[in-house]
C-alpha cells in the first residue's frame, strides 16, 4: 500500500468514507514532493566531508610514504662513505634525498637533518655523517598545506609528515 500523499490524490469515493478525524489530518499532511531533494541536502554536506578527508589521508600517507623512502635513500648514500675525503658527502646525501622527493618540490617545505653518533656512545648525537663505523640518521620532515580547504579547516593550516633511518656506515677506514 503506497503513503497517502494528500486528500487531493485519494479517489473521492474513498475520501469520503473517512471518518471526519481522519480527514482533518490528511489536511495537515504536506505534499511528499521535494522530500528526496531535502535528504539529498542534508546528506551532501556529510558525504563531502568523506570525499575529502579520504582525499587527504591517502595524499599524507603517499607523503609519509615518500619521506620514509628518501630517509633510506640518503641513509644508504651516507653509510658508503662516498664523498668523505673530498667533503661532498652531505651534499650527495641531499642530492639523493631531493631526488628521491621530486613529486614534493614546490609544494611544501622540505627539511633535512643528518646526523651521526659512534655505537658506543649513542647520547653523543652529532651534526654530520659520521665517520667509519658510526651510526647514521637521516631525517626528512616535509609540512605543506591541505589539499582540500574543508579539511583545512578542521585540522590546522599545515600538515607535517616525517620520515627516519638509521644505519651503520661501512668501514671504509679502520674504526676506532
């Protein structure tokens, strides 16, 4: 049985046969025209907000993915001592690591923080590659903007993603 609508769409024989009650409130009953419309506004907003933040959790962790990566990349570069006796090897490490991150160039700030500690000691966290031996960090931290100015507004002007390795650099010397 299909939803009385209104009085005007019921047959007047049937109309008729309500009781007088019955009548007054199919009176009061709006019309359903409109109705799918109104849902369609009131579930918009929600469905948006889906879209969007979808949007951004899968753009933060391709990026997330991206800094781990270049971490280990410029890590593998610095554990090989290439560039310790002529002093470029920060710069082939960062070389690798924006190489790594070409697709984010342009689009946010890039950070780059390489750092060194001997095994035995690991509380004497140092500035630099390390020599032989030693224990290498490689830190990207990428910030940039949201994509989508709905989930800007939710969650700050600014999304930080980072990525960290470590590794012992090779012997290329003997170690002390």
């Amino acid at each position: 049985m299909q939803p009385v609508a209104s009085m005007h769409s019921l047959r007047p024989a049937v109309y008729r046969s309500l009781s007088a009650l019955s009548r007054r409130v199919l009176r009061l009953l709006p019309g359903t025209r409109g109705i799918s419309t109104a849902e369609f506004a009131l579930a918009l907003p929600i469905l948006l907000m889906l879209a969007f933040g979808l949007v951004e959790v899968g753009y933060m962790y391709f990026a997330s993915a991206t800094m781990d990566k270049a971490a280990q990349a410029g890590a593998r570069v610095a554990v090989t001592g290439a560039g310790y006796d002529d002093g470029s090897r920060e710069n082939l490490i960062e070389n690798k690591v924006l190489a790594t991150i070409d697709a984010f160039t342009g689009k946010g700030a890039v950070g780059l923080e390489i750092s060194s500690f001997p095994q035995s000691n690991p509380s004497a966290m140092s500035g630099g590659a390390g020599g032989p031996c030693d224990i290498v960090q490689v830190a990207v931290q990428y910030t940039y903007p949201p994509l989508t100015p709905v989930v800007g507004t939710l969650i700050g002007p600014s999304i930080t993603v980072r990525g960290v390795d470590r590794m012992v650099n090779e012997p290329w010397k003997v170690c002390e």
